[in-house]
C-alpha cells in the first residue's frame, strides 16, 4: 500500500511539472505572438507612410516630366533660332533643361528606391502575419492540451488504484508490442530472409553454371536471381508500409495510394494497377486516411496473392461527407458462400469497414474476378 502511495505521489509529480512546462510554453508563445503583432502595427503604419511618399514622388515626377519636355521644346526653338538669342538667353535655357533633367533623375531614383522599401515592407508584413497566425493557433492547442492535463490527466492516478492494476496495464501494453513484433518478426523470416538466403546459394550456382554449361544458362540463372531480389525488396517495402506508410502523414491518401500501387505494379510482372480518383484531391483526418488505405492494401494483396489477376483497377471518390472505394480484380475469383482460410483478410477488412460505421460489398464468381465496393461516411 506503501509503495502504491509513492508511484501515485511520483505520477501527480510528473503530471504537475507537464502542465508547468506546457503553461511556460503557453506563455512564450503569447510573447512571440505579442511581439510579432506589435512589429507588425509598427510596419503596417511605415508601410503606408512609404505608399503616400510613392504616390507623392510619383505625381511631382509626372509633373517635372512635363516641365522637362517643355524645356526641351524651348531649347530646340532656341537651337534652330540660334541668331535671334543673346548669349546670356541661350545659356539659360540650356542649364535650365540640364537641371530640370537631373531633378528628374533624382525624383525617379528616389521613387525607385521608395518602390523597393514598399514591396520588402509588404514582404515583411506578410511573413508577420504568418507568425501571428500560427502563434494564435498553437496558444489555442497548447490551451486544449493544458484542459486536458488539468480535467483528464489528473484522474490517471485514481484510475489506476494500487500498484496490481498499474502493472497490469503495463504488462496488456507490452504484451502487445510483443505479438507485433512476433508478428513483424515471422514475415521477415517467412518473406525477405528466406529470400535472400536462396540468393546467396543461387548467386554460388551462378559461377558454376557458368564453368560448367556456359554464358546462357548462368544468364538465365542470374535474371532468375534478379527476380528474387526484386520480391524480397518488395516484400520489405510491403512490410514498411505495413506498419505505416511515412507518406500519408506528409502528403495524404491519394499521393500515398499511387506510389503504393505503382509499386505493387513496379513488382509483379504482368499485373497492372490503373488508379483513378474522382473529384478534388484533399485531406481528409488521418484515422480516415490511414483506415481507408488499409482497406486499399488490403484487397489489393488479396487479388495479387490469391486471385492471380493480371489488372486491378482501383477507384477513390471523396465527396462531401463520404468516401468510396472500388476495387476490381480480373483474377480467378470465389465463392462467397464458401469461407476459406485466406477469408481472414476480407474479415479483417469488415470489421475495419464496421468500426467506421460503412458498408461493405463483395461481389465475386469463379473465373470472373472481384469485385470491392467499400462505403464510409466521414466527419467533418
């Protein structure tokens, strides 16, 4: 009881010195946010006192322009009457025409340097702004996360009542870590090191095949090797993307689902995996993205490993408030009625499809492929 006293002590410890990290966080960020929005009412106002001088420059140059063409007509009437001007007259004209051009050069130069200040300005402006915003938005989650250490979070210790049952919740989370890893570890045994172990005896049989019957059959022999390599290279990228393709939490569903299939494409001679999505590409939330790809994954490995198909067409339509999955194979097809053991995949994906709350349809006969129809509603 004694020790049960002290790890609760210990975890409202560690929960206190969470919200105290997550409230100073909370507070430099607001900081950040303060400073950026004053630096940006700051620029805001240069921003357009610079706009006014531009605007003024710009109309005295105008001005000045005119006054320089109609000096230059003067000089001209003065150049073509040269014998109708005292020296003194046509010395004036000339430098007047000269010092109104460089007053030009100088105004334009000034409303060029003006410009430039204005656009680096509005650059600046839009880059606080950014800041702003993003500051705003993580105060708002870091406020979401520090009500839930506060209400939900403390009631962790009291859940938890004596030491039996925490060590039990520990136990239930490493033994499930385990029977992924038995899992991860037989398909790489079973898949990739299986393998390449044949590689290595068929690479020796390589040079003896040379020796012994000549350059064609040891180049049969080595595509036969290359092949095996590219399966159990496609076997290891079928295991990564098991447990979770890195491109769905950067670029989304429907990039993440043509370079799986292209891969899958890539690595089976023969096959061919058209895909096409209908409507807008967008994100949508990751348990639904990370759902409805399994799904995917999964009917596609059923057609290539037990269906035999040679095209499997793939269809994705994400529309208002669902999401829709076709999937259909050329390959031998089944008997629905029929339950195999291979069927544990598509239960597997109708308890996927049922947590979702969707619909699920097969539709398949021997010798005319499958069909795959998936339906899953998603919220906003």
């Amino acid at each position: 009881m004694k020790e049960t006293r002290i790890e609760e002590k210990a975890l409202d410890q560690v929960i206190e010195e969470m919200i105290d990290n997550v409230t100073n966080s909370k507070d430099e960020i607001f900081h950040i946010g303060e400073e950026s929005r004053g630096e940006f009412e700051k620029i805001q106002k240069d921003l357009q006192e610079t706009k006014r001088q531009v605007i003024s420059l710009i109309d005295e140059g105008d001005k000045l322009e005119q006054r320089v063409r109609l000096s230059r007509m003067r000089l001209s009437e003065v150049s073509k009457y040269f014998d109708q001007y005292s020296e003194s007259q046509i010395r004036e004209v000339y430098e007047q025409t000269h010092q109104l051009q460089m007053d030009l050069s100088v105004k334009r130069e000034k409303e060029k340097q003006l410009r430039e200040r204005r656009n680096d300005l509005e650059r600046r402006l839009k880059s606080l702004e950014s800041t702003v915003q993003r500051a705003e938005g993580l105060v708002s989650k870091i406020s979401v996360v520090l009500n839930y250490l506060n209400e939900d979070f403390r009631n962790v210790s009291e859940a938890l009542e004596d030491a039996k049952e925490k060590q039990e919740f520990g136990l239930r989370i490493i033994e499930a870590q385990e029977e992924e890893r038995r899992k991860l570890s037989r398909e790489i045994h079973d898949g990739p090191a299986q393998m390449l172990a044949n590689v290595m005896i068929r690479s020796d049989l390589v040079d003896r095949t040379f020796r012994e019957r000549g350059v064609d059959e040891a180049l049969a022999e080595i595509k036969s090797v290359k092949q095996m390599v590219r399966s159990a290279l496609y076997e290891v990228r079928r295991i990564i993307y098991d447990l979770r393709p890195m491109a769905l939490d950067d670029l989304g569903l429907i990039p993440t689902l043509k370079k799986y299939l292209h891969t899958v494409e890539e690595y089976n001679d023969n096959l061919t995996v058209p895909f096409t999505n209908i409507g807008k590409e967008r994100r949508i939330d990751s348990k639904y993205e990370i759902a409805l790809f399994r799904l995917v994954q999964e009917a596609v490995q059923n057609a290539v490993k037990h269906a035999e198909a040679t095209e499997i067409l793939v269809k994705v339509e994400l529309k208002g408030k669902a999401a829709i999955l076709i999937i259909k194979d050329n390959g031998k097809g089944f008997d629905t009625a029929v339950k195999k053991d291979e069927s544990f995949g598509l239960l597997g994906m109708k308890e996927r499809v049922d947590m979702l709350e969707g619909e699920l349809t097969i539709d398949s006969k021997i010798d005319e492929g499958t069909v795959v129809i998936i339906q899953v509603p998603l919220e906003r």
